[in-house]
C-alpha cells in the first residue's frame, strides 16, 4: 500500500508549541500537510502565555521546507478560536484535519480541589476542544472531508487519584466523539480518539527512571494520530499509544438479564447480579440505540 500522505491537506494542532502536539505538527507537516500550530505557551497550570513555543515549531517546519503558520490563542477564547481558523482559511481556503491536542493540569485530591480548578480543566480540556471543532465543522461539512482527533487519557477511562477534573473532562471528550462520529458520517467526517502514553511536561514529575522516560517518547504516539488523520482512518475509536504499543479501548455492554413480576426489585438485582455482570456475550455498541434495541429484545423474549 502507498505511504500515508497529507499533500494539499490543510492542519490545525492545538497545544503544538512542545511535547505531542509538537511531534503531531512536525509529521503531519514532514508528510505534507500545511499547518497551523497553535499554542498558548502558558506554564502547566494554564497561567501565563506566549507564542514563542508555536513560533519555534513553526520555524522547525520552515527549515525542512513545509508550510506551517503559527498562532497564539487560547483554545477557550471564542474570538481567538475565530483567529485561528479565520489564518488557515485566509491563507490555504480550507482545513481538512483538527487535532485537539492543548491541555492543562491541576491536580489535587477531590477534598482538596477547589471548584475553580474544576472548572478550568474541564473548561480548556473539553470546551477547548469543542470550540475549535465547532470552528471548523461546517467548513469540512462544505468540503466532504474532515478528519477530527480529540485527545483522551487512561485517567478519563480508568481514574487516578487527584485528578477527579481532569479525567471528568476526558471522559467527556469519548461521550462528545461518540455522538460527532455519527453526526459527521454522512459528510465524511472522520472522528476519533487518542490515549496518549508519553513523556512530556505533563508527566515529567511522575517519577519514571530516565531509561523508561525515554521509551515514552511522543514520537512513539504520533503513528498512531497519524492513521487517525488518513483518508483510511476509522471513526469513533478510542486508540491507546504508548511505547510503540497501540490497541484498542471500548466501553462493552454484558448481555444482562431481563426482570419482571416479583422479580423487579432491588432484591432481584441483587440476586441476579452475577448475570447481570457476566462478560459472556459482551458488545461494544457504536450508537445508543443499539442500548436500546437490546433492551426491547429481551424485554420481547421475556
């Protein structure tokens, strides 16, 4: 098969200034693709900002010959949102890829966490990237194409301690791509997942010995975004990558059990929970009404 290229594709990355979304913007640029690199250049927590990171990348793509524009807008800022497409649209007439990739950490256990914190991941982790989504959705609506990668965490779909709003905000993400995938089927509109496993500032102050840090590379991660950001590209998975190891996460449904009569009640469940719980014939459903056509059937069978 021919080698994945993005020739006359148009890219936005989010928090493109260093880490994934860096090497994100790198490749897709090195396989083509004209990019915006966007990136606030704040500290971790959010605070502060500068363009100077995005800049850097941009001229890094520059000098290996690519085309690459940079911006500085925050991902929850309406009218910098407006900018940043309003500069891919003014200078390419077009976006055919958005990786949502700019994020922030404030983590502290649930006790100690004060709502603002709350507040402001979920708002920069899931409203930063239904914000630029929204921005560029009716553009690949006209175009026919679009390939929109959001950037979930093992936190979101297992948990980790201390971060209570980080993993609310990437869970929310799954639940925003799941409904999108179906929304953007008949325009080709391609939406998928990245969980992530990588060394970055973000997990820099985890602990993990040097040798093991460098294994975690996001050069490591990229291959798999870069699948996702193809015309071959899937809609509505959840791609893990970590190491050069990728798989697949699915939320699976158990078969279940159907009660009625004396049966319904909190004691039912109770005794009928091993069934209920069984993973034999487990599905992983694609639209909700799949839930839903599982329940009429057993009801019906019952």
């Amino acid at each position: 098969m021919a080698n994945i290229s993005f020739d006359g594709k148009v890219a936005i990355v989010t928090g493109a200034g260093g880490g994934l979304g860096r090497q994100h913007a790198l490749e897709l640029a090195r396989r083509g693709a004209k990019v915006v690199v966007n990136d606030l250049g704040g500290a971790m927590d959010g605070s502060g900002g500068s363009s100077d990171a995005a800049m850097k990348v941009v001229e890094e793509i520059r000098a290996a010959g690519g085309e690459a524009i940079a911006n500085g807008s925050s991902v929850t800022d309406d009218s910098g949102v407006a900018l940043m497409v309003k500069q891919a649209m003014d200078a390419w007439g077009r976006i055919d890829i958005l990786i949502a990739n700019a994020g922030v950490l404030r983590d502290k256990s649930f006790s100690k966490m004060d709502i603002a914190d709350f507040e402001f991941v979920m708002n920069v982790h899931l409203m930063g990237t239904v914000k630029p989504t929204k921005a560029v959705w009716e553009i690949m609506r006209a175009q026919n194409y679009g390939r929109i990668i959001v950037t979930t965490s093992s936190t979101g779909l297992y948990g980790n301690f201390g971060q209570t709003n980080y993993g609310a905000a990437k869970l929310g993400l799954v639940g925003f791509m799941n409904s999108l995938k179906i929304e953007g089927q008949k325009n080709n509109i391609h939406v998928n997942a990245i969980s992530p496993v990588a060394a970055t500032r973000m997990t820099e102050n985890l602990g993990m010995p040097p040798e093991l840090f460098a294994k975690l590379a996001p050069e490591a991660v990229t291959p798999g975004v870069m699948f996702l950001c193809s015309d071959e590209a899937p809609t509505g998975v959840i791609l893990t990558a970590g190491a050069g190891v990728f798989s697949v996460a699915r939320i699976y449904e158990t078969e279940g059990v159907h009660l009625s009569g004396q049966g319904l009640s909190a004691e039912g469940v109770r005794d009928h929970w091993a069934r209920i719980a069984d993973e034999a014939g487990q599905k992983a459903y694609f639209a909700g009404n799949e839930q839903g056509a599982k329940v009429f059937r057993k009801m019906t069978e019952a």
